[in-house]
C-alpha cells in the first residue's frame, strides 16, 4: 500500500479515489481495504448498517463491486448491489431506502481501462473532505487487523431490482406536471454508460421522440469517441434527424453538455445562464444567485450580473460547489463540464434532471434552445493540459509564478488560471481573454515554463 518510493500513496483526489483499473490505487486488494476502512468509519454503533453499491458500465466494476462487497462484510455492515446505474441515481437511491452510505463504481469522464470509486452519505451528498481522510487514515492504519466480526456479525449482500425504476419516476417528476414533450425530437448520446436505459426512458414516457446512440455498452466502449467529451456524433445525429436537441452524457450520468436545432454546442455554463434567467423570472432562484466554479467564462458571469444575479466562484469540483450552495441556500450551481446541480431535484449534479429543466425552459418559453443560448456571450477561451509526473501547487516554482503573473499583465482584462487536476497528472492552464490570437499565444507560453519547470 505504498508507493515505489516508499510513501504512503494518497487516496483521495477531488471526486473520490481514481486510476488505472487492477493498478494501485484501482486493485482489487485495495478495494477490498477501502471497503473495510469505509464500512469501519461509516458503521453507527447501534443497529444494523447497510451500504449501496452502484457503478457504470465499465468491465472492472465486476472486479471492484466484488472486493467492496467483500470488504464491507467483513465488517459486519451489508451491502445493497444495484448494478449499472447513472450517479445522480444512486445518491437519490441511497437516502429513498435510508442506507447509511452509497458507494458509486466510476471513472465517469475517463476511459474504460480506468475506474473510480466514490462516496455519498446517508442524506445523498458526496462525504466531505473530513470523512474521506478518516477512510484514507483507516485504510492504512493497522487496527482494522484486529476487528474480525464472527458468526451473524458477519455482513450480507443482496441485489435490489427495481432501483433503475425508483429513479426513472424521480427523473420524471423534475419535468413540470401537466406537461409533456409531446412533438419534440431528441438526441440522446448515452455514452456507452450508466444512462443508456435511463435518460431514453425517461424522454420517451414524457412524450418525446428519442433517437438514442451508444447506448449498447459492452464494457470496453465506455467514453470511446462518444459522450459529453466527444459530442461531435450527437452534433450530427441532430441535423441528420432533425432533432430540436442533442443530450449528450459522460459514463456516469453525473454531466451533460447539449446542443441545439443547429448543432451547436451549449456547455454548463450556458445552460445555467439559460436556467438561472428562467428561475429568475418565476421567482425560484433563491437569492437570485448562481455558484459556480473558477473555470466558467467571464461573459457568462457579466451576463447574469446584467440580468441582475450574483455569482459566487468555488474551486473546481462539484463537490465545493454543492458545499457553497449548502451554505448559502442556493438552489442552482455547477460547472462549465456540464455537472449542473438543481438542489431542488437532487442532491448532485444529474444529467437526466438537468435537460430536463432545460426543455422545460424551452416549451415554456416556446422558443428554440439555439435562441435562448445564443444571448449568453462567451468569451475566447484557450485550455492547455501540461503532463507532469506529480501534479503540485505552482506557489513552489518561482518561474511558473512569473509566468502567470506576466500574463495577467498582458491580458488587460482578461484572465488566467493554472492549477492541478485532482484527478490526472496534469496541470491545467486556462486563459481568457477577447483576442483568440493573444490568449492562444500566452497559454502556449505558461504551458512551456511549466513543462520546463516541473517535468
């Protein structure tokens, strides 16, 4: 459970622990340790505890789910498997039956040979930084040897059928009563993923016309040149079907980027502007506020405060978003990727529910989406992923520092934001600014300083 330096490896990064499947951090043993850590730090000290296990489509979910499974017995604590099933559903999943914990399989945005696992709490919310160090610190610790249920204390698994169905009916009643989707045509791009049987369901039993792609998983196509990081066939399905709307998921359902009549795309940042107008004027954005994250666009930020709704900024990660808007009392936050949270429907970003609101907008307004996202200006954006061997804070290279600083001189207005991935060995440098031409050649030049610096 060390690195090959020796150290004691991290776990945890910002959405739960990730990796290459059957390597460290992502083996089968190790999963094993993280179920008896999870179920350790979790159990209440009276009753009897039970945690859920959902995951994605990926093939090394059958090896992880087996080891988690196995993990937590053998602490006494049961195990609820509900299979394949979009995120967003199993946090809802976990707080309708009233587990102490749910447990999701996924890499989510990654590719098939990777996986994931992260965690929600009994209430739906994903475990705060706090309790997720006190899984990491028991994984390593060496008192969990000593505990050794015998006999009935040990714990049991069983699957539930119908969650898949819960879900769906949940999903559904996000979509305003008394309305349909009667004469709307769709595009549904599921990924290869946890939502190729739900998001279809779900438009369809609304009334829409649903022409649904890579929605055959197989184990190994999860995220292969489909999905919200790849939305170019869900563009075209749209204008080759004629469909008023694409909806393309990421492997787990947690995300969703769309497009238009057009085929244009319309990221999370535009669909929260789109939502946040139409709340607005129905008098449900509490606060009138949006929160969302360092990485969305300054012209969508000047566009809602011109509509009159304040912006709070977390860092990246839908987790500090939804901590923000528990905080404050907001009901609407996400990210510029595509996890939009509607705390009002759900307690994490959910793809399903969030076009949903979108096509509610839409038939409420009686517009197209491509005349409702087109107000939202959008400034020139240029991202680039530096590889390095360990991602850290760029505060320890004084050059890198230099090199931003010189930068946000340059940009008169723009702005630059270089910070690690939680979740890959890269760092990200994201530049903003009015000329495509200046903010491509300043992100070129940070991204080399950094290659330099900390390769």
């Amino acid at each position: 459970m060390e690195s090959s330096e020796g150290r004691r490896m991290k776990l945890f990064g910002t959405d739960g622990i990730r990796g290459k499947a059957n390597h460290p951090p992502m083996t089968g043993e190790m999963a094993f340790e993280v179920g008896r850590a999870a179920a350790y730090v979790l159990k209440k000290k009276h009753g009897r505890d039970i945690i859920l296990i959902g995951k994605d489509t990926r093939l090394s979910g059958y090896m992880i789910e087996s080891a988690l499974t196995s993990g937590i017995c053998s602490m006494g604590v049961d195990v609820l498997l509900v299979g394949p099933m979009p995120t967003p559903g199993i946090a809802f999943v976990t707080r309708s039956l009233r587990v102490d914990a749910g447990i999701v399989i996924s890499a989510s945005h990654n590719p098939y040979d990777d996986n994931g696992i992260k965690f929600f709490s009994s209430d739906g919310f994903k475990l705060p930084d706090s309790v997720e160090r006190e899984i990491e610190e028991a994984v390593f610790s060496e008192k969990l040897a000593k505990i050794r249920p015998e006999g009935d204390g040990i714990g049991k698994a069983h699957r539930i059928d119908d969650a898949s169905g819960r879900y769906i009916e949940y999903v559904k009643a996000a979509f305003p009563k008394g309305k349909t989707l009667d004469g709307i045509k769709v595009v549904v791009d599921c990924a290869n993923g946890a939502t190729y049987k739900i998001t279809p369901n779900v438009l369809s039993e609304l009334g829409a016309e649903v022409i649904a792609i890579h929605d055959k998983p197989d184990g190994l196509n999860i995220n292969a040149n489909c999905g919200s990081t790849y939305p170019e066939a869900m563009q075209k399905a749209v204008i080759a079907h004629g469909a008023d709307i694409g909806i393309s998921h990421d492997g787990d359902g947690d995300r969703v980027i769309l497009c238009d009549e057009k085929g244009e795309l319309v990221d999370g940042d535009k669909i929260m502007a789109v939502c946040a107008l139409a709340m607005k004027k129905e008098g449900i954005l509490k606060k009138n506020l949006v929160v969302a994250t360092v990485m969305s666009n300054i012209g969508f930020e000047h566009y809602l405060k011109k509509a009159g709704i304040d912006i709070i900024r977390t860092q990246v990660g839908d987790r500090y978003v939804v901590e923000e808007m528990l905080k404050g009392g907001y009901n609407l936050g996400g990210e510029q990727s595509g996890h939009i949270i509607f705390l009002d429907y759900n307690t994490t970003g959910d793809g399903a529910v969030c076009a949903l609101q979108v096509l509610a907008v839409m038939t409420k307004a009686g517009k197209p989406l491509s005349s409702l996202a087109s107000q939202v200006p959008i400034y020139p954006q240029v991202l680039i992923n530096v590889s390095v061997p360990k991602p850290k804070k760029i505060e320890k290279f004084p050059k890198v520092v230099q090199a931003v600083e010189d930068a946000e001189k340059c940009l008169k207005g723009g702005r630059i934001l270089v910070r690690p991935s939680g979740t890959v060995p890269k760092i990200r440098v994201m530049v903003e600014g009015d000329d495509m031409k200046k903010i491509k050649k300043i992100a070129e030049e940070v991204a080399e300083v950094i290659k330099s610096e900390m390769s």
